[in-house]
C-alpha cells in the first residue's frame, strides 16, 4: 500500500497545481489570448456594466473574425442580448487590402455597454 502511495503522490500534488492555475484571474487590462478563435485582446473593467476591449490582430487575421470575436466577447461578458457597443477604432475599409496590400491594420477597439 506504501509502494501504491508514493507512487501516485507526486501525480496528485502535480495535477491539483495544474488546476489551480488554471483558475486565475487576468489583470485588468492585462492581454490575455483566446484560445478558441485564436485572438488576441485586452478587457479593462471600466465600472460593473462597462468595459473597454481592444481586439489585437496579427498578419493573418481578417477583421471579419475581429469583429466576430468583439460580437461573441460581449455577449460572454453581459450573458444576455441588448447590449451596446461603441467602436472606437479599427474599423477596415471593403477595399483597403486592394488600395494598399502592406496596410498594417490596427487593433479594434470598442467599449462595451451591458443592459442593467
């Protein structure tokens, strides 16, 4: 029984370390990575229903999968429809990959308003 204990210890104490990480909190406004659609954003917390979040792009990503991903975000974050969205900046126009190729496009940036 000693033998059986000593051998699956070091697996329990590295399992519930793995799980405790993996609940923490990102700070605020800190840039956080979603996994899901492979974006990269930060959310700032501006008071209980509003927030402030800013959608980073990389070379690869197209602003229609920023945009999706801004729409998805908000809906998580109010867990409810009638929310409100300002964008602040970002917004792409339907022929800037034709006017200039090499555009470095920048982050979309919006706040976020819930229904209270």
């Amino acid at each position: 029984m000693k033998i059986f204990m000593a051998r699956y210890i070091p697996l329990i104490l590295i399992s519930l370390v793995l799980a405790s990480c993996s609940t923490i909190e990102p700070e605020n406004g800190a840039s956080q990575w979603d996994f899901d659609h492979n974006v990269q954003f930060r959310q700032t917390d501006i008071d209980e229903n509003n927030y402030h979040i800013v959608v980073i792009p990389d070379v690869k990503t197209r602003f229609s999968k920023l945009a999706t991903f801004l729409l998805r975000r908000s809906m998580d974050i109010c867990q409810s429809y009638g929310f409100k969205i300002e964008v602040l900046s970002g917004v792409e126009d339907f022929d800037a990959k034709f006017a200039s190729p090499n555009l470095i496009m920048s982050s979309l940036s919006a706040n976020l308003e819930c229904p209270k």
